[in-house]
C-alpha cells in the first residue's frame, strides 16, 4: 500500500465519501495501529449501489465496520473498511403492548437503550454500556447480564453483496445463537443497514443475574427497567476497564459450551468452577478458567489481560494487533493445558488469516 497518498480523500458522493490507504487506529477501540487501501463512510444506505460499483469495488474484500468495539486488527486490512454512518431512529407500529421501532445501523448502541428507556420500552435495559453501534449488534448477538440482543430483534435490514439489493430478514432468518448470527456466519455477503425491534412497555425484570439484585437493593426503590440499567451500569463499570482509559473491546473470549459429562468431570475437579445449563450443552465461565489459570492482570509487553476482569485484554500503550493476538493465544493455551478447554474468541480477528499464526 505504499504506492498511496496517506488518508488522500479520492472520491465523494451523494451519501457516501471514499478515503485512500487511510489509517484506523482511531477506528478501534483496542486503538492499534492498522490501515486499510481503501475507507468508505457510508452516510445514507441509498448510496450502496453506486459506491459498489465504483472501481469496481464489489471485486475487493469488503470489512464491515461499526464503532470498532468488537475486532482485532491484527494486521492492515488489503481491501476496502466500509463504515455505516447513517442515523435515525422512527416507531414504524405500534400497539397498545408493544411497538416496532426502527433504527439505523450507525447509531450508538449505548445511546439508543438510552433512548429506549427514555420513551417507556422495556427489554434492552441489561445491555446498557455496551460498546458499538447498532447495526453490529444483531451481527454478534450481542448478550450480557442474561439478555441477548435477539430476543428483540424482529427483522433486520440488509444490503446482500451478492444480489446488489436491499433486502429485508425475518428474525427467523437471522439465525440467532449464542454470539453468533447469520451475519456473523456470512460476513461476505450481508451488510448490515438497519434493524428492527420489537420493545414492549412492560415485561418481567431480568435480574437473577449475579449482582445484579444485590446492586439494586444497594439502589434503594422500585425495580424498573432504568434501575436496572443503572445497576448493570455500575456493575459494568467496577468491573470492565473503560476502552476510553484503555484499549479494549470488552470481553474477548466466548464462554464455552461443553456435553454435560464434561461439564460434570470439571465440576468434580474443581467444586468453584461456575456452570449454567444451555440446552442440552453447559456453558462454563470463561473469566473463572483464565483467572484459575493464574493470567489475570498477566502482560506481554504492552498487551495483557486486564487485572479488572480476566475476560478483557487489553492495550497499555503501544501494542500492536499482533501483540494483543499472541497474548489471546496464550490465554487460548493455557487454559486448554490446564483444563482441557477450548476457548474461542469473541471479537472478530482480521485480516483472517492472522488467526492461523
């Protein structure tokens, strides 16, 4: 990529801008450095044909960007960063229960539960503080304190890269499952550009979670859903570094699932090891295994785990996506040398095949 003008700006449209050899450390918040051929800022959705076809930019490898909050740049991406910036926010139904309220993919996570709070919805109030913006949400299924962003979702709508249309998906076709979706599965074909949800006015508290009614009572007053987004908020504050402070981007390894003799072997092993019942799989906490493994806090240099939370890796500085993925891989092999277990991450390393060094 040597052969570009540095974050030369070579194109611009109706709803769209084009930046060449453009840098994204300040598109992550693990805030490594990284750099993409091209950059592309999408500002209103109507925009996608025409930016597709330009240079025939339908040919190069496309990533899919929200706020940065769930990769790695391991390594400079070799094709094209597309960002979706469009904002907005509309009840499209509404019932005496529930409306259906549809929101563009650019929009903040964080301050669209906010919003949803403000208006009277129920639902999203354990995903408070979560970072990223909208349209990545339903990519990952976003889930914390209990709650999975799927649940809510009613449709999601797409630009398919294969058809070059607009097109709509049922929650059915989204293919929901534990931080994972259709769209994680077929990050090449489906851009992300607004979804819908479903929020009630009412419905029941989910705060069996642990913490979360000890820190309500700490609250004081009558359980509603602010109150409990002000509880998982100071829960995720003590506990989560601030990407802001930090680099991070939350939690990077999944829990894993495992058949129940397993999880029954482990538990025999070691009695304090937390399980939860998934289906006919259990999921086992990841945070335990790391910490038990005697890596919370543990550092390489300018990469690490964080001494918060055993889950969170972090950046001290100056470490490079590389740095950050040789300490994940650390992590991944300590604890499969120490339990057996298999960890696997959460954020999306890229270029893919990082993953294989």
């Amino acid at each position: 990529m040597s052969g570009y003008a540095v974050d030369a700006a070579i194109a611009a449209g109706a709803g769209y801008t084009i930046v060449e050899n453009a840098s994204l450390e300040g598109r992550n918040s693990f805030r490594v450095k990284a750099r993409a051929h091209l950059l592309v800022d999408i500002h209103d959705d109507d925009a996608l044909a025409e930016v597709f076809a330009f240079r025939g930019l339908h040919t190069q490898p496309v990533l899919v960007l929200g706020e940065g909050s769930n990769l790695l740049f391991a390594g400079d991406w070799p094709g094209i960063v597309l960002v979706m910036t469009t904002r907005g926010i509309k009840v499209v139904e509404s019932t005496p229960a529930s409306d259906r309220v549809r929101v563009a993919a650019g929009e903040n996570w964080n301050d669209f539960v906010h919003w949803s709070l403000v208006q009277g919805y129920a639902g999203l109030e354990n995903l408070t503080l979560i970072p990223g913006s909208v349209g990545a949400a339903p990519i990952q299924n976003i889930g914390a304190y209990g709650v999975e962003v799927g649940e809510h979702v009613a449709s999601v709508r797409a630009w398919d890269r294969h058809e070059r249309q607009h097109v709509t998906l049922t929650h059915a076709e989204c293919a929901f499952a534990y931080r994972d979706s259709l769209f994680k599965r077929e990050p090449d074909r489906w851009l992300v550009t607004a979804v819908d949800f479903n929020l009630p006015r009412e419905a029941a508290p989910r705060i069996d979670y642990a913490g979360i009614a000890d820190e309500l009572a700490a609250l004081g007053g009558t359980v509603t859903p602010a109150r409990i987004a002000e509880a998982v908020a100071r829960l995720r504050t003590r506990k989560l570094p601030n990407p802001a402070v930090i680099g991070n981007a939350g939690s990077f390894f999944k829990n894993p699932l495992v058949d129940a003799e397993t999880a029954a072997m482990l538990r025999t092993l070691h009695p304090a090891l937390p399980t939860w019942p998934a289906g006919e799989r259990v999921k086992l906490s990841a945070a335990w295994l790391i910490e038990a493994a005697g890596l919370k806090g543990w550092r390489d240099g300018h990469a690490g785990v964080s001494d918060l939370h055993a889950l969170v890796l972090v950046n001290h500085g100056s470490a490079s996506g590389a740095d950050v993925w040789r300490v994940a891989r650390h992590v991944i092999d300590r604890v499969r040398h120490r339990f057996g277990v298999e960890l696997e991450p959460e954020p999306r390393i890229v270029p893919q095949a990082a993953t294989l060094a």
